[in-house]
C-alpha cells in the first residue's frame, strides 16, 4: 500500500460534548500520512479551546479554518476542500469516530481496486465500541453502487464513510451545495459518482461510526415550521439529484426514495396539523403518485423488508388521520 497523503474535512460547530473523542480517533489511526483540516464554524462553546490544546500536543499535520459566524456544513465542508492537498480526501462530523483503521482501509481499497471511490460501512452506535477491521475488499459497478448509495442499508449517501480522489473533485468542479441544509451529502456523493468510471470499492467493513446529536439533528425538532422547512428542502435535494442521473436505473431508486420521503414529511406535518392547508403542492404530488407507488415499491426490490413494512403502515396511518381530518372540518 503506498501511503499517499488523505485530507480528513472536519468541520465543527459547538461540539464540545463529543469533540475530543472524534479527534483522538483520528489521532489513532493506523494510517500515518493525513492532514487534518478543521473548521470551526462560528462555535459559541468550548470547541475552539479544544482544537488548539488538540492541535498544541497532537503529532498531526493540522490547518484549522475559523468562521466568526456560522456558515453551514456545506460552506464549511467547500472550505476544507480549498486547503486540501489530495491525492485522497475524505470528511468527518464532529460527533462521529473513526476506528483506528478506517482510513487504512479505505486506502488499502482504493488501490486495490484500482477504482476512484472506496466506501465502508457507517453504523450507529450510542457506547462506541472499538473493535479490529477484518477487510473484505471487493468492488461493484456503478449501477450498483448507486442503489447503495440511495439505499437503506449501511452504505447510503453519507459523505463521510468514503474515500475520494482530490483531483476528480476540482476537475469537475464538485462542491456542496449550500442552499441544501437536508440530503447535502447524497447531493455531492451522487454527483461524484456521476463523473467517475469503473468500479467502486468496498472494504467490507464498518469502520465509521455516528451518532445523531439531539442539539443538532434538525430532524429531532418537532415544530411544525421545521417539520416543513426540513421536509420542503429534502423534496428539492431529491429533485436536483434526479437532473443529474443518468442511469434510468438509477432515476428508478431515486423516485422511488423521494416518494418514501415525502410520505415521511407527510406523516410528520398530519401528526400537527392538516398538511392540504399547510403543504398543498406536496399533497397534490402524493396523491398522483400514491396508488401505484405501493406497488411499485413493493416489486422494485429496492426496499429491506423492514423499511416496505413501515412504508406500509405509514401509509394507512396517514390515511386514517386525513381521514379524521375531514370529519373534524
């Protein structure tokens, strides 16, 4: 394996609860030759004297990028990539952690594949649990990759449990897109896909682990103002994504993924109030689309099991509210 330099993106904001974690599992890793790149993005807490004691004692090759106020992920992400040096790049929130091989074995793929993306797993974990890598490299066509990376499973469209070439990224002039505050990962990833040839390579393993931060999780707010805001911004993400397809295939997963999200934002908006009053356009589409939308993601063999089940039974639960709905009006 040649150790080739890795940038690692981390961007930060009021992260203190679990910052020191994620930087000594960078620290940690197996893989020597990285540059880290943080950018704290306008922290009110104790994240920036975190990241100068981290940067004052660690051995790590650092650049640290301040914002007096904050921009956004994506901003902040599009920065680190303005510093990074490649030949590899790869990103990191500040809540996850890295196993001590997970940059080792992105590499180890990437080169052994000989392909321009390497991916591993990406698991929850609430007691991170810190165990030994056992590769299982093996690489899929892009087709493939594609459904993963729109998929339900471990894969999915998350920027940060994958490994990129620097050079493919300013090429193509591939960036975050800012206006995206929802679904900004699988907005880059599917554009990175988009422009690379060959295969993708698979460590076969789960090496990045994430949580989902309760202060910063947009998901976790319950106002209907933000159920809205969330769930508008995620339809836009999906329909940007479906223009730059190209495999009708991968339109196919694509659809079928952005009807499972509008029934999502469906549920969450009926749970509060009456979404025809409040999202008119959006129920408007899932009426077109619902009666053969069951069915066709039932034989489309894009769905786990699991995830068809709830599909199901949320369907009929928004059917039964609206159906109270109208009898309360």
């Amino acid at each position: 394996m040649n150790h080739e330099n890795v940038d690692i993106i981390l961007p930060v904001h009021n992260s203190e609860k679990f910052l020191s974690e994620c930087l000594n599992s960078i620290e940690k890793q197996s893989y020597y030759n990285t540059h880290l790149v943080i950018i704290n993005d306008g922290s009110t807490d104790s994240s920036q004297d975190i990241i100068n004691s981290f940067k004052n004692h660690s051995h790590l090759d650092i650049t640290v990028l301040t914002n007096e106020n904050a921009q956004g992920v994506s901003v902040a992400r599009n920065q680190g990539l303005s510093v990074a040096m490649g030949p590899y790049v790869t990103f990191l929130d500040s809540d996850d952690i890295l196993l001590k091989d997970h940059i080792g074995d992105l590499v180890q793929t990437i080169q052994l594949t000989q392909s321009e993306l390497a991916v591993t797993g990406a698991v929850k974990q609430t007691k991170i649990r810190y165990v030994e890598s056992n590769l299982k490299i093996n690489s899929i066509s892009i087709d493939k990759a594609m459904k993963a990376i729109l998929g339900f499973k471990n894969i999915q469209g998350y920027s940060c449990n994958k490994l990129y070439k620097l050079d493919i990224i300013n090429r193509n002039q591939l960036r975050f897109d800012d206006s995206l505050f929802v679904c900004e990962d699988l907005y880059f990833v599917c554009s990175y896909v988009k422009v690379i040839t060959g295969q993708v390579g698979f460590t076969g393993t789960d090496t990045y682990i994430y949580r989902q931060n309760e202060n910063s999780n947009l998901a976790q707010r319950k106002e209907l103002a933000d159920i809205i805001r969330k769930g508008k911004n995620e339809q836009k993400a999906y329909s940007m994504i479906l223009q730059i397809l190209d495999s009708e295939q991968a339109k196919r997963y694509c659809e079928l993924k952005k009807t499972w999200t509008m029934i999502n934002f469906i549920k969450g908006v009926v749970s509060v109030a009456d979404p025809y009053n409040c999202i008119p356009e959006v129920m408007a589409a899932y009426n077109d689309q619902k009666r053969q939308f069951l069915i066709r993601a039932i034989f489309s063999g894009f769905f786990p099991l699991k995830d068809l089940v709830h599909l199901i039974i949320d369907t009929c639960s928004i059917k039964i509210k609206l159906g109270k709905l109208n009898k309360a009006l």
